[in-house]
C-alpha cells in the first residue's frame, strides 16, 4: 500500500494519545491511516468537517465524553497533515 499523505503529530497530540482510552485510541490510528492512504477530507467519519483554513475535525466516540480529533494541511504540495489535538470535545481547540 502507498501512502500518499504524510501524517505527523504535534508534540501535544503526542502526549494526548498516549492518554487515550483503548478503543478510542484504536479509532484514532484507523483515523491517521485512512489520511494516510486517502487524505485529509474524511467524509466516512462521525460529525467530520471542516473547520476552515485547511482544519478539519470529526469524533472518534460518541457519548460523554465524546472523543475528538482535530488536524490540518500543513503543506498541500508535499502532502502533508498535521493532527493538532485528540481528546475530550469538551477541551477540542475549535
């Protein structure tokens, strides 16, 4: 399989995922992947849109408390996404 898009973490989500529930964080690595393979604009998944100025977001789990993810195009040319938060919704930068 060849990834077509770069994906890195911004050193806060770093430290955010290694908090992550189990499945949630099982759900986040299916998020990164599919950005991967298949960019950045992931219709598939629950409440994903855009947030404007190339951010995007959508929730990794319903419920209380509902999980999110935040990221954006870093740079369109070389194809690369940075994801800049993965947590509560309640504390999601948006």
């Amino acid at each position: 399989m060849t990834r077509t898009w770069i994906v890195k973490l911004s050193h806060k989500a770093e430290k955010q995922k290694e908090t992550l529930p189990e499945k949630v964080y099982n759900r986040f690595i299916t998020l990164i992947r599919e950005i991967e393979r298949d960019g950045p604009k992931r219709f598939n998944w629950h409440n994903y849109s855009s947030l404007g100025g190339g951010q995007y977001h959508c929730h990794l789990k319903k419920g209380h408390p509902t999980y999110v993810a935040v990221w954006e195009i870093v740079k369109d040319q070389v194809k690369i996404v940075e994801v800049k938060y993965v947590g509560t919704h309640g504390k999601a930068p948006y």
